[in-house]
C-alpha cells in the first residue's frame, strides 16, 4: 500500500467514526457534553450535524406529520426523538446519546442479532416515534448520526458508561397498583401531562413541550417505554420534570413503578407484527406486555407484575438474571 493509499484510508476512518480515534484524547476531568451553540464545527460537517440536531428536537416539522413534504413524512406522532433523549440526548438517566457511536453494533435480543445504530434509529421511529424507518443512506438518517457521532467524539469509557441507559430500581415484589398510580400521577405528572395524559405543546406548536403519555398520538404498544420496569427507570431518574435526576430522583422505586403501570394501563397506538419480536422467547424482558412469552405467566401478570416470580423463573430455568 502507498503512503498516499494508507493516508486516505485513515482519513475515511477518521470521518467515519471519529469518537473511537478521539476518545483517548480527552482526560475524564476535563470532559463535558458539547453545546450545539457553542462547540459546532465548521463546514459541511457542522452543517449536517446542525441539521441532525433540528430533526431530532423539531421532529413532526421536519420528518413528521407537519413536514411540507409528503415524502419526508417519516414519523407518525408529534412527538420529538428529545422528548425521551432529554437536553438534546445529553441527560445522564434519560438513554442520552453521549458515547452511543462507541456502544454500536451491540447485540439486541429483539431482533436476535448484532443491529448497528441506524437500526436502532429505526426501532425508534417504528416504535416510540409509532412511524415507518428513514431508509438508511437518507441525509435525514446520516444527519441523525452525525449529531450522534458529534456527542460521542472525545468521551472516556467511563463517562460514557455513565450516561448509558436508566436509572436501575428495585424491582417490587407487588402487582403494580392503578390507584396509587393514579394518585402519583395527580400530584406529580398531571400538571406538565393534563389529567387526560394529553400534554402541552410548545407555543409555536412544532412538538410537544411535555408529551403525551397515552392515547393516539404517543409511542405505541411495541416502544421499550410501554414497559413498565423501563418506564420506571425513565420516571425514576427524570421526572418530575426539572426536579428529579439521576443523581437525586424525587420519586421512590415503588412510586415509579405504580405510575409507570398507570401511565401504561390507558391505550395507544397498536404496532403491527410485535409476535415477531424477540425470535427467542428465552430473551423477551419480563414486563412486555405483548405476547408470546417463554413461560406460563398470565398477560397481566407480564404487565403489571409482580415481576419477581417471573424473573426467578428464568432464572431457574434458563439460567438468566433478568433486570426488566
């Protein structure tokens, strides 16, 4: 290979995925998330990831329902990736996006295989966006990436780590209850969701400012967030809004947990096809609420729980710990 063959392959790489040749160059005490006002590159590359930011936190005007282009109607709610993605993906405890480029190809049990970050983008706009996949050379899906990659340059391993997932909570060892959710929710939710679970739009209307948490035009039944030990640990890590994080949740476990089953007790969009999910049973989270599972367990039970019994099953059984 030439030295001018050998440097032009490098260069590719290093476009390709710059956060695996920078991580090393950044010391943990000095890191913090980059600004989009603040730190965005020059040049064509700054303008992708701009563009990537504008998709993922004004989503229904770019690549939704309110798109001024039919074809670019990608998602099927008003709903924001930022919604969930929290502080432009930058919120430790609310699945931030800080490091993800490094955590990809990772192995997923509901596809049974190694799905790389553009299918995961997609599992999303199927599911919590309840809309159809952005082809995968689209400029929409390369600028989501883009925004993606930009947040992971230069994050240390353990900072990444940090930011990866929710919050974990002690599981109850109850069925959750709808009354006390019900309560949790009058108090802690109703005032940024409404007593309908409807939310609140922005002023200029373009998303919601606080999104809907059931009915017609939220996630669907096949979203990771229609679980209720994976809404818990949302809850439990970021709301109430503004007042609880990751570090100092407001709620307790068992709070977050009998509202999460109340949020997720009123009906949403149905995703078609979700029997197809998790290709091994063995591998399908205790608290999916759609069927078929690898056990005996009652649909209630795999909705509300209690969810000790059943991770203890599969335990015994397949020798698997089950977290949710």
């Amino acid at each position: 290979m030439s030295l001018a063959v050998g440097l032009f392959a490098t260069i590719v790489l290093i476009q390709v995925k710059p956060a695996i040749f920078e991580a090393y160059l950044v010391d943990p005490a000095n890191w913090r998330a980059k600004n989009i006002r603040m730190d965005l590159p020059k040049g064509e590359r700054g303008k992708l990831i701009k563009y990537g930011h504008k998709l993922v936190s004004e989503t229904p005007k770019w690549m939704g329902p309110d798109s001024d282009d039919d074809v670019l109607k990608f998602t099927g709610n008003h709903l924001s990736c930022t919604n969930c993605h929290l502080e432009g993906g930058t919120k430790r405890g609310a699945a931030a996006w800080i490091g993800i480029s490094q955590r990809f190809p990772q192995f997923k049990g509901r596809e049974n295989r190694n799905v790389t970050l553009k299918d995961r983008v997609n599992g999303c706009m199927e599911r919590s966006m309840n809309g159809k996949k952005l082809p995968e050379e689209s400029t929409q899906m390369e600028a989501i990436i883009a925004y993606m990659d930009w947040l992971s340059e230069g994050v240390p391993e353990e900072i990444s780590q940090q930011y990866t997932g929710f919050p974990e909570i002690a599981i109850p060892n109850v069925k959750a209850d709808l009354v006390k959710g019900k309560e949790i929710y009058t108090v802690e939710c109703q005032t940024c969701h409404g007593e309908d679970g409807a939310g609140i739009k922005t002023a200029n209307n373009s998303t919601y400012q606080f999104p809907p948490l059931w009915g017609q035009d939220t996630y669907n039944h096949g979203a990771g967030m229609n679980r209720v030990l994976t809404a818990a640990q949302f809850i439990k890590g970021n709301m109430p809004f503004g007042q609880a994080t990751y570090e100092q949740p407001k709620l307790s476990d068992e709070e977050a947990f009998h509202v999460a089953a109340y949020i997720n007790s009123f009906s949403r969009p149905v995703k078609q096809f979700t029997e197809q999910d998790f290709p091994d049973l063995v591998l399908k989270p205790v608290s999916t609420p759609y069927g078929p599972w690898a056990d005996d367990f009652s649909e209630e039970q795999h909705k509300y729980g209690p969810f000790p019994p059943i991770i203890s099953y599969y335990k015994d059984k397949h020798g698997i710990t089950k977290k949710k």
